[in-house]
C-alpha cells in the first residue's frame, strides 16, 4: 500500500509523497530596508528580528524599571504567592498540553488537517476509505461464500484486492504529479531534486515504517495480545528464538530484490509472517521506482508523446500480467491529462490540484457530467469482482463477468484472472473523481479527511489490533455474552473498529515522526550543486 505512503500539513515524497510539508523559516535573518535620500537611497538599515520575550525592552512609554519598583513596592507575600499561582497555572497548561497530544486526533478534531492545508485532500481520503475497506474485508469477508455480501456494489466494500489496485493508481497520480509539473516548466534543477529526494526516501518512507508495525506486532505476541493471523505459527516459547525469528522475518521482507515480489496473492507474494498483508509494500516499492526511472525517460519528451508512451506501457504491462505496473502508470497518466486540461496549474505553485482550482461543475456540459459518473459507477462496479474469480453475484447472476472474462487473455493463468478488471476499475474511479469535482464532495468532509490522515496505520495495524483481537479474545466473549443475534454482532464490529482507528491514530503519529528523520536526514546528506 501506499501509504503509501497521509495531518495540519503533509509531506509526500517528490512534491507529492510526504506526510508534512514544512516551510521555511527565516527567523534569524535581519531585515533590511533603505531611507529615500536626495536621489537615492541612504545605506541599507538592518533591523534585527527579535523574540517575542525581547519585544517589551523596545516599545516606547514602556518602562520597564518603572514595573520593577512597582513589583518591589508590593508585599514580598502578595509577590510570593502570585510566583507560585503562576508556576501552577503554567504547569497546569503544560499538563494539559501533554495530555491533549496523547489523545487520539478524532478526540481533538483541531487537529484533523483541512482541505487547504492538504491539497490532495481527495486523494488523501480516497486511500483511507481504500484502507479501511480492505478492513472491512478481512474481518468481515467470507470468500467463497454468496451471501448478501455478493451483491451488486455492495461487493465493492468488500474487495480488498480492488482496494489495493486503487491504491496503486493513487501512488502513481501522486508520485508523479511534481516530476510532470517540473516537465512542463522545463526546470531541469528541480527535476533533478526531486528525483533525487524521491528515490532517496521512499525505501525508508515505505520499510521504516513496515519494520515499526512488525515490532509493535512483535510487543503484541509477546503479550500474547495477538497469535498470528492465516493460520502461520509465530509464536516462540523462548524468546531468544523468537527475536531471531522476527528478524530473520524482517530481513526477508526487506528484500527489494526478491523474485516474489508480485501483486497476484495466489502466487505466494513477498510478504511477513507477523503482518500478511503487507505483501503490498514490496510491489508498491517496485512500482515507485519504476515510476521514477520512467519519469527520467519521458522527462524530454512532449506531453502527447509521454501519454502515447505512457498507454503503450499500460498495454504490454497487461500482455505481461504485470497489472500492478499499469496501474501505477494509469494513475501518472491522469496526472499528465490533468495538466493538460488545466494548463494554469503549470504557472501556479507546485503544488497537487485542490478542489478549489478547478471550475464549477455546473460549467460542465451535462453530457460530461453524465459521462463522468457513468465511468464512476462502471469503476465502482468492476472494483466488485470476487477474488476468486468464480463470477458469481446475486440478482445478476453471471452478469457482466461471464461476458468480461472472455476478454481476458488466454495466456493469463487462473491465479491472476481476478485482477484483470480490478485494473481498469481502479483507473476509471479515479478519473471520474479527477475530471468531474461534483463527485469529490465526500471526500471533502471531516471523516474522509481523517480517514486519509490515519490511512496507513489504518492498514498497517488492522490485523494485529484487529483480526488478531478479535480471534484471540472477543469471538469467545461475544459467545459467551452476546450470543449470535443481529446486535451482538453490530456490537462487536463497533468495538473491533474503535480498537483499530485508535492504533492506526497513534500508529500515524509514530509514522509522521520516521517521515520527518528521513527528511532530517536527506538533508543532512544531500549536498547543494552549483
């Protein structure tokens, strides 16, 4: 998953990557300005800036001297007991400042970032429904079961693979988005810098953070909080044997150059024993890279060229069964059709498109508007198909996937079927939401933001604080309780699902802080060129 890798402000990787986008500050630099003199200017002036504790010793009719005799002509008791009021009010205020930042942010809703502090507020959200979706699925899919589940549309909510591939797409769009912006500008400079910075973090962006949920997950088994999850035996009597089990796990995981590294999940993917499903993390790596090397191919060439080349790499990455590839490309080519159709964004800043850039959607034709969402409902259709393929929904029976799956090509084995269409939908979600903004209204709001705030904690901590819990503890407690009725199950998905955002809202603040030490450490080692 892309995180991934999702705050008051984001850092995105390149322009786009990064969880907290931090500006400069000049605070220790004087200010200069000139007096008119004659015909021209008297020598520059430099005003120093001071700190806010020296701003008193410089304001006229202040005079300080003159508060200090009127502290001292007060009684030494009034002055002692006021000192002492005023440590414990600060102290008090310190308290409660700790306190509020150890709360989780749906406690303090100040803390949720805003539409204008994250320009891809929508994308942002996009991934967290994504993530939390494919909770949903784990603990809540039956596969190979037709239950109400199967539903037309309501089989969306429960594909975990359709929710990966839109994962995907994301990465693409928003890894992507600086480098064609740099494209378009012809800055060769900072062309050159942010694919620098880009490839330079995103291994620590991706696998830092992987490694710090593996050992939260190690602290759970050790507690025996969580077993394991699949069936898989992770747990050790010994704990000598379990740390050199848990490291041998992560070495193995950290591999970027392992052969498994493939999005079919039939095909036993790279992956950890401890965490499952960050099988993803590897193929999101692999797509990220390969995004940037083909950024530097493209970066001569002119915007219809890159797309013409951009489709030929979605098609020979299908006829190769690399579906995860055309999907990352997918998503950059929606990012360069965008610049094209909004060239203003080009002189702008460089920044990704807010919804406030874009125009009304009462401008829109209403042939485009319903185009657009007739394209947002097939993507949301075809993201439904069953992973394992057997094609089989209620009401519609067979329809459309009898008559889809003939299309598919007949040198894909079974194993890799279910995501031929998983692709294109993710594709036409996005594009949907891209080019008609009416459609992005959702995402806007205060859940959806959050949601893409936590996205990857929320994907990274689901199975331990999740399945885990669930299948170790609260399973037999609901049985034993609750029984099997309707609202003892409500009951439960409630408590199950406080439990996970709660770890994801802590995991994300753990997250934010590895993001920034990589940025520290980019810019400890990156020299400046002439």
């Amino acid at each position: 998953m892309a995180e991934n890798d999702p705050p008051n402000a984001r850092e995105r990787d390149g322009h786009a990557e990064d969880i907290l986008l931090e500006a400069p500050t000049d605070d220790d630099e004087p200010i200069h300005f000139q007096v008119p003199k004659g015909g021209g200017y008297a020598p520059a002036i430099p005003l120093e800036v001071q700190d806010e504790d020296d701003y008193a010793e410089n304001i006229p009719l202040m005079d300080r001297a003159e508060d200090e005799r009127s502290e001292s002509s007060q009684s030494p008791i009034a002055v002692k007991n006021r000192s002492r009021y005023s440590r414990f009010k600060e102290c008090v205020h310190a308290v409660g400042q700790v306190l509020k930042s150890a709360l989780p942010t749906y406690c303090v809703p100040s803390q949720i970032s805003s539409p204008r502090d994250s320009p891809t507020a929508y994308l942002d959200a996009l991934r967290g429904y994504a993530a939390f979706f494919v909770y949903i699925f784990h603990l809540y899919d039956r596969q190979g079961e037709v239950t109400w589940r199967r539903y037309p549309f309501v089989s969306t909510l429960f594909s975990g693979s359709g929710m990966v591939a839109v994962f995907y797409v994301i990465s693409g769009y928003a890894l992507g988005y600086g480098l064609l912006l740099n494209m378009h500008r012809r800055e060769e400079g900072p062309m050159l810098h942010s694919l620098a910075s880009s490839a330079f973090r995103r291994y620590m962006r991706l696998y830092g953070s992987s490694v710090m949920a593996l050992l939260i997950t190690l602290v759970l088994l050790r507690l025996r909080l969580y077993d394991g999850v699949y069936f898989i035996q992770i747990y050790h009597k010994n704990f000598g044997a379990q740390l050199l089990h848990w490291f041998n796990d992560v070495f193995k995981f950290c591999n970027p150059f392992s052969a498994n590294v493939t999005d079919l999940k039939d095909n036993h993917p790279l992956s950890s024993d401890y965490l499952p499903q960050m099988w993803t993390i590897p193929v999101e790596f692999r797509g990220s890279v390969f995004l940037f090397a083909f950024c530097t191919a493209i970066c001569k060439l002119t915007p219809r060229a890159r797309m013409l080349i951009m489709w030929l790499i979605i098609v020979v990455s299908y006829c190769w069964q690399a579906v995860y590839i055309a999907e990352f490309t997918g998503g950059l080519f929606i990012a360069q059709l965008s610049l094209c159709c909004h060239p203003e964004r080009v002189a702008g800043p460089p920044q990704l498109p807010t919804n406030n850039d874009e125009k009304p959607a009462q401008d829109q034709s209403l042939i485009s508007r319903i185009t657009h969402v007739a394209i947002f409902i097939v993507g949301f259709l075809l993201l439904g198909e069953v992973d394992d393929g057997q094609a089989e929904l209620p009401l519609w029976k067979q329809f459309p996937w009898a008559y889809l799956n003939k299309a598919i090509p007949f040198w894909w084995p079974e194993t890799g079927r279910y995501v031929f269409w998983l692709g294109w939908g993710s594709l036409a979600l996005v594009y949907s939401l891209e080019f008609y903004p009416a459609l992005q209204r959702p995402l806007g709001w205060k859940i959806s933001r959050y949601l893409g705030d936590i996205s990857f904690g929320l994907y990274a901590m689901h199975v331990p604080f999740g399945m885990g819990i669930k299948q170790q503890f609260l399973d037999s407690w609901r049985q034993t309780h609750l029984g099997d009725s309707l609202w003892a199950y409500m009951l439960m998905a409630l408590i199950i699902t406080v439990i996970v955002i709660t770890a994801a809202d802590y995991f994300t603040k753990i997250d934010r802080a590895l993001v920034r030490s990589a940025r520290r450490l980019q810019d400890r080692l990156f020299t400046i060129w002439d």
